[in-house]
C-alpha cells in the first residue's frame, strides 16, 4: 500500500528515478493506493536531460508495489 509521503522509485523512461507521494485520488477520505490507482508525485531525483526536472508534479500510476525500499 501507498500512503502519501511515501518515497517510490520509478519504473518508466519518463528521467525521474524517486519521486514522492503527495495525493492519492480518487475520493476526499482515501488514504492507501494500490496496483492501477493513480497517484499525485513530486519528482525526488532525475537524471540529467530527462522530460522531467526536479521538483515536478505529476500524476502517476502504481505499476507494482512489492518492493520495500530503505529509508536513506
């Protein structure tokens, strides 16, 4: 499950590679996000000439969530 302020790595070729949780839509009380649901993000980190910089905010969709990553 997806909360916000949850920390992500991506898995697409869009040039971020962490970003941040920071909404989850679909309704005013929903707290969790799962596989398919979409998701507001800010852009952590990006690899240089990527489509995105730093500090965007993009929607996104959950395409897995099996993997804990460490808190750095």
């Amino acid at each position: 499950m997806i909360q916000m302020q949850t920390n992500l790595d991506v898995a697409d070729n869009s040039g971020a590679r962490r970003v941040q949780c920071i909404k989850v839509l679909g309704g005013s009380k929903r707290k969790y996000a799962s596989v398919g649901d979409v998701i507001v993000v800010s852009v952590k980190e990006a690899i240089p000439r990527g489509r995105v910089k730093k500090g965007d905010v993009r929607k996104a969709r959950c395409c897995s969530n099996c993997k804990r990553s460490s808190a750095r």
